[in-house]
C-alpha cells in the first residue's frame, strides 16, 4: 500500500473527496443520474417508425448533424434526447 506521500496527487485528491460525506454523496448522485441519463438515452420513442428516420437521416444532412450535436441520440430518437434535445440547439 502506497503512504500518503508517495500516492499520485489525483488519486489522493479522489480519496480526499471520498472521506468528505457531502461531497461523497453529491459525486455519487452525479454519477446515478448520468447513467440513468445514459440508460434513457437508448429507450426509444413508441409510435416511431425507426426505418422511415434512418432514412430521413441519409437524405438529409443537416439532420445528420443535428444528430451530431445530440451525441447520436436523436438518431433512435430516444426519450432522454427529445426532452433534452431543445435546449441543445
């Protein structure tokens, strides 16, 4: 086990903020909601013809940049994407 000294900085830094309850609890809740973002992401609208969109995408390249911007999520055109979706562009 490395002594406190000779650990590198930013894991140190990590343990710190680890040892820190309030802080603890507000990366951990961070890292809850980004992964429940994540999950949302990849759950895609019902009602959504998936075909009829990948081909609007291939026709249209200014959707394909939109789609861009959205980080690949409007292409499945997800839940997480269209709540989020207005506030990127």
């Amino acid at each position: 086990m490395l002594s406190r000294q000779t650990r590198p900085k930013l894991l140190q830094a990590m343990i710190d903020a680890f040892n820190l309850p309030d802080l603890r609890r507000r990366i951990l809740l961070t890292i809850g909601i980004l992964v429940i973002f994540r999950f949302v992401a990849h759950v895609p609208l019902p009602g959504v013809d998936l075909d009829a969109l990948q081909q609007l995408f291939e026709r249209m390249p200014i959707f394909g940049m939109l789609d861009m911007f959205s980080g690949g999520a409007m292409r499945n055109f997800s839940v997480a994407a269209m709540g989020v979706y207005p506030y990127i562009t």
